[in-house]
C-alpha cells in the first residue's frame, strides 16, 4: 500500500515577492521552518511569523521595509533572539527581518577608539577581534557571547562592568538607521559628544526595534586597564551582603563591578557546566572587581574587602590569577542558564531599585515567593542596583506559568513603590508592557507614543510592544490604595 505523497507547501505572494529582494534561499515560509522564531527568550507568550527574510546589506534592509509598507504588512527586526522581554515575539502575522547575516566587522580606528559594526556582529566578538591590540567594548551582557549589537542597542543592554562604565548608550557614536519609510539616514559619528539638538542617539537606543532598523553602528571602544583585581565574598546574612554593597560605595571607590548572588542562584551555578565550589550553606556572595592604573588596585581591592569584613562576612579572597578571574565570572555569567539545571522553567524579572533599599525588597520579594509558592532565585547587578528575581517553576504544572506572570508583576511593582523602575536593561516589549503604568500616568505613555508616531505613524514597525493594550490592566498602589487601570 503506497501512502499518498503530501503536497509541499508552496509560498505565498508575500514570500514570493520577498525572494524578489533578497534571493529564494533567504526566505523562510514553511510552518516548520517558523517555530524556531515564534518567541524569544520570553517563552510565555508566542506567536508565529508570516515568513523570516535574511537581509545580508542596508539596501536590502530598506527594499524589504518598503515592500512590506506597500503591502501593508507588520515587520520585526530581530537578532540573535536572546532579549528577555518579548520584544522579537511575533504577536502573529507579522514578517521576521533577520539581521544575523550583517556580522561584519566594517571599521576599525584605534586612534579615536572607534569601530564600526553591522547589527548582527556578536557582542563578545569584538572584545576578542581587538583585545591583542589592547582595547575592548565594555558593555557585557551575560549573553554576550552570542547576542549580538544591533540587539544591545534595540535594549540599551547593560552588564555586569555597566556600574563603572555606563550601558550601552554610553558607547554609541553614531547609528545608520532605516526608518518604518525605507528612508535610509545617519546620525551621530561626528566625533563630536553631545551635539545640539535632538538627542536621536539617546531616541534610538533602547527604543526596542520599534522607530527604526539599525544597520551600521559606530562605538567607542576602550584601552585595557593597566591593573584588575577580581574578590568572592561569603556571607550568612544576605542583610550583610547588601549593606556592605551600600558601604562600598559609600567609600568613594566605584568597582568596575559589584555582582550578588543568593542562596538558591548559587544552588543553580553550582550545578551548571562552570561550578566553581562556592559553600553550599552560604546566604550570599558579592563578586567584585576593580579596575584602572596599576598603582592602587591592590590598596583598592584590600579597602572594600574590608568593608565586607565589617558586615561579618565569613570569609573574602582574591582571585590568584587570571584562570581562577575567568572562572569565577563564567560562573556568574552562567546564572541565568544555570536555572534549568534545577528548574524546568523560569521567569527573569529586571527591576531597579536604590542600593540602600536592598534589604527591604528583598524580604519583599521572599514574601511573593511564599505567596505564589515558587522559589525565586536572586541575581543582581547589586552595585546600581538593578535586580534580576528569577522565578522558578514548571510550565507542565496547571497553573504555574500563570502564577509565575503574577509573582513577576508583583516584584515589579515593588521596584517601583520604593522609587525605581520596572526594567534597567531587558527592555519592556510584550512582557511588561502592562506595568509601564507602575512608572507612568496615562500623559507621559502619550507623549512617548506620539515621538513613536513621528517615526512610525503607520505602526507596522514592532507593533503591540512597549505600551499597554486597551482592557489590559494590572493593580497599581496610589496612594496606599490599590486601583486597576
């Protein structure tokens, strides 16, 4: 008995026309071929695209937009698809541009400390491209070894060595950008800092693939530091690890980086692929690093570990070399990742908070996990205080994605009662679009929408993103009262 041989799907117009541009291999079209790209690291809501086209140059990128505005259909710019808040989430319907082929390395200039990179080139790749001439790009995102620039700049990514050296913002100097028109325009890259006029730089990034397609950009890149040392510190009391972040600080000295883990991020590290031996009993570390001219990092390294003795740590060390350094911070880098090792799903939020608040959304944050009865799991960026709970729990289970969603609002909210935000560096997209009202009145999202209709007043570019949809409501505390808006 022969089985009836299926009928290969065939593409649409729309597919077909888009092949016109870029070339038949470069079109995905096959239902098979988009489940790859119908989330993004937000794995709690999904959505299947239209078809995925791999832009290779500028010109395709402008050609692809202007077909898809004649054809009236909605697009998405997307990286390595490693963003946290759904922003490159298909909400169905609407086509893929995928930048991953633009990874050229375009210019170099170590004169003036600048490089030019296509928006698919690998954040760590550029570290490593320059390092054996002496220089490096800051901003490092735990998932810089494959998330790409054109992507950092969509979320104003920040880092680990971001409490120093600023997020990504702070090193762009000029982006080619190809608006929701097709119009392909330039800024920045005069060399010059803080230009009058608009602040289209500072627009741009972190607008979250939502007022333009970035296809070139300029950064800064910086000199190695002559010095560098790397400390652990152990403590019983995660009270004790927080004040000492606070005490630190309050020194003087800004560490290149200040990193806190608690108990449970440290059970996750410890099982992954790069555990390094941390003291299973232990409440909390703080990972530390300075940085700078060689003469004083000792004093400076020794000055903040002994802060860290004044908060009855049990006990500090400095990295022996550069091997223990490296592991040290790949275990870290791990965090994130880490989880699946002792959790079938998580959740990772993105608050800011004051430094001196710590302890207070901390025991917060350990209330909601009592609540939604999920563990959660804490890594922070503790040094600018920006947090990342990691909410625990199995998607298999009836009812658990539900009340991981809810524990998350719930974390964000408490950022903003005590003055900070609802995201330092993972961006809003679909995931937290509802709690932007946690941090703005109705008036202020209307001024951000109406600079986003100026760019693209056609709303095809990333739509549904970023703002809250009309019948979407979270509770939001004024005043001491709860109300739903």
């Amino acid at each position: 008995m022969f089985r009836k041989k299926r009928a290969k799907q065939k593409p649409d117009a729309t597919a077909k026309q888009l092949m016109g541009i870029v070339g038949e291999e470069n079109v995905l079209y096959l239902k098979g071929d988009l489940l790859s790209y119908e989330c993004d690291g937000y794995t709690l809501e999904r959505g299947i695209p239209r078809a995925v086209v791999f832009v290779r140059n500028t010109q395709h990128v402008s050609d692809v937009v202007k077909q898809l505005n004649e054809l009236e259909i909605p697009y998405i710019a997307r990286g390595a698809g490693t963003g946290l808040s759904g922003g490159a989430t298909p909400r169905g319907g609407e086509v893929i541009i995928s930048l991953v082929r633009m990874k050229r390395l375009l210019d170099l200039d170590l004169e003036n400390r600048q490089a030019v990179v296509e928006p698919g080139y690998i954040n760590l790749k550029l570290t490593q491209s320059i390092s054996d001439k002496g220089y490096y790009y800051a901003p490092d995102p735990s998932s810089q070894y494959a998330c790409t620039i054109g992507g950092n700049v969509a979320e104003n990514s920040g880092g680990a060595h971001c409490l120093k050296y600023g997020v990504t913002t702070n090193h762009i100097l000029g982006l080619e950008v190809v608006l929701p028109s097709g119009e392909i325009i330039e800024i920045g890259n005069s060399g010059v800092p803080d230009q009058p006029g608009y602040d289209l730089l500072g627009i741009l990034t972190g607008s979250e693939g939502t007022l333009g397609i970035v296809t070139k950009i300029t950064v800064n890149i910086l000199k190695n530091p002559e010095g560098k040392k790397t400390g652990l510190a152990y403590f019983d009391d995660i009270d004790d690890a927080s004040q000492a972040v606070s005490d630190i600080i309050a020194t003087g000295i800004i560490p290149a980086a200040l990193e806190m883990m608690d108990e449970i991020a440290i059970e996750g590290v410890e099982a992954s692929a790069y555990p390094v031996g941390h003291p299973s009993d232990i409440a909390a570390f703080l990972l530390i690093e300075v940085d700078g001219i060689q003469e004083g990092i000792d004093d400076q390294i020794e000055d903040i570990l002994t802060v860290c003795k004044s908060n009855h740590v049990r006990d500090v060390k400095v990295a022996k070399d550069e091997a223990e350094r490296s592991m040290w911070w790949a275990n870290r880098k791990m965090g994130f990742g880490a989880m699946g090792a002792i959790s079938p799903d998580y959740l990772v939020q993105d608050g800011v908070i004051p430094r001196t608040r710590l302890p207070e959304v901390l025991a917060h944050i350990s209330a909601i996990s009592r609540k939604y009865e999920l563990r959660i799991a804490n890594i922070f960026h503790a040094g600018d205080g920006n947090l990342h709970p990691l909410i625990l729990f199995d998607a298999s289970v009836p009812g658990e994605s539900d009340r991981a969603s809810k524990a998350g609002s719930e974390c964000l909210q408490v950022c903003a009662d005590v003055g900070g935000s609802i995201t330092g560096e993972h961006g809003v997209g679909i995931e937290k679009s509802a709690e932007m009202r946690f941090i703005f009145t109705d008036e202020e999202m209307a001024a951000q929408t109406d600079i986003r209709h100026v760019f693209n007043p056609d709303d095809l570019l990333n739509p549904g993103k970023l703002f809250p949809e009309p019948g979407r409501c979270v509770e939001v505390k004024r005043d001491e009262k709860k109300v739903s808006v």
